[in-house]
C-alpha cells in the first residue's frame, strides 16, 4: 500500500466525516467506501460507514459492516479499540432492533476487547431493560384474576388451588386483592 493512496484514503475520510456532520448520509457513504477501497487495512473507514448506516436505521446492514470490519480487523492484528468499536455498534444494533439477547452479548464482547465506561453503561441499562421486560411480560392481571376465581370456586367446593393456579395468581403483585 502505497503512502499516497492511504493519503488519499484518509483525505476521503475527512470528506466522508464533513458529509456526515451535516447528515448527508449517501455522500458520506461514497467517501468511507472511495476511502476503503484506495486503503483496505484501516478498519476505521468501515466503522464510519456502519455508523452512517446506523443512522440511515439500516440496522442489519450496519450488522454486516461492523462483522467485516471485525473479520478483517482481526486478519490484520488491528488495534482492540477498533474491534471493541464495532462490536459495540453491532451491540446498539441490535438494541435498536430491539433484540436484547444479541445487544447483551455483544456489549459483552465489546468489553472483553477493551472496556470502556460508555460500553459498561450501555450493557447495564440494556440488562436493566430486559429485566423490566421480562417483568412486564411475566405479570398479567387477567389471568392473575380468572385464577383468583377458579380458587375462590374450588375452595366454596372443599377443594384447593393447583400449583399453577398459584402462579397465575402471582401475576398481579400490583393488586393485593388477588390474595384475599
């Protein structure tokens, strides 16, 4: 690789980062592309160019960049800040697509590379999330109740709540009537 082309390469990427601070996304996209094409080991061109993707929201696309620019960081021993970089963006991905096993791992992989507090932050808040998720999907009110009344039914029988009966009523911690 000749000091003229990385030249030429890093001038690119000076363009690419001036169309991306004024959110001209597709011109931004040709220069980080122009850039990697005139100097294939700077792994940073396709950093940049996922995060234009990211901002475009083609998630899945900025997946795939970030994957290549992992795959061939590593081919070239690239520094582990440029690879934890990219895992972390493939983390926020997958967060904005609302996938939060993969964004987990992925900030996982992301710290195992090199820890960063933002990084640390993000795989906190987004295990804080699923956490509520899992909450929320786990408590339901409706059916908490349908239990209550098929307990209060089979005791007014002599009979007694099932286990499941007594999860189901475990759903809705919210009201306190459903142990009555």
């Amino acid at each position: 690789m000749s000091d003229d082309n990385k030249n030429l390469a890093l001038s690119e990427k000076e363009l690419g980062n001036q169309a991306y601070k004024k959110r001209d996304f597709e011109t931004a996209l040709a220069h980080y592309d122009k850039a990697y094409e005139l100097d294939n080991t700077n792994i940073t061109f396709l950093t940049n160019k996922a995060a234009v993707l990211f901002e475009q929201e083609k998630y899945q696309d900025c997946i795939k960049v970030c994957e290549d620019a992992i795959e061939r960081g590593r081919e070239l021993r690239c520094d582990y800040k440029l690879i934890a970089r990219a895992l972390q963006r493939i983390g926020n991905a997958y967060a904005k697509l609302d996938d939060l096993d993969n964004a987990i791992k992925y900030y996982g992989k992301s710290l195992t590379e090199h820890r960063t507090p933002e990084t640390l932050q993000k795989l906190r808040d987004t295990e804080k999330l699923k956490k509520e998720k899992e909450k929320a999907a786990y408590y339901n009110p409706e059916l908490a109740d349908k239990a209550r009344e098929e307990g209060n039914t089979l005791f007014k029988e002599g009979k007694w709540y099932t286990q499941s009966q007594k999860d189901e009523v475990k759903k809705n911690l919210v009201n306190p009537f459903v142990f009555l």
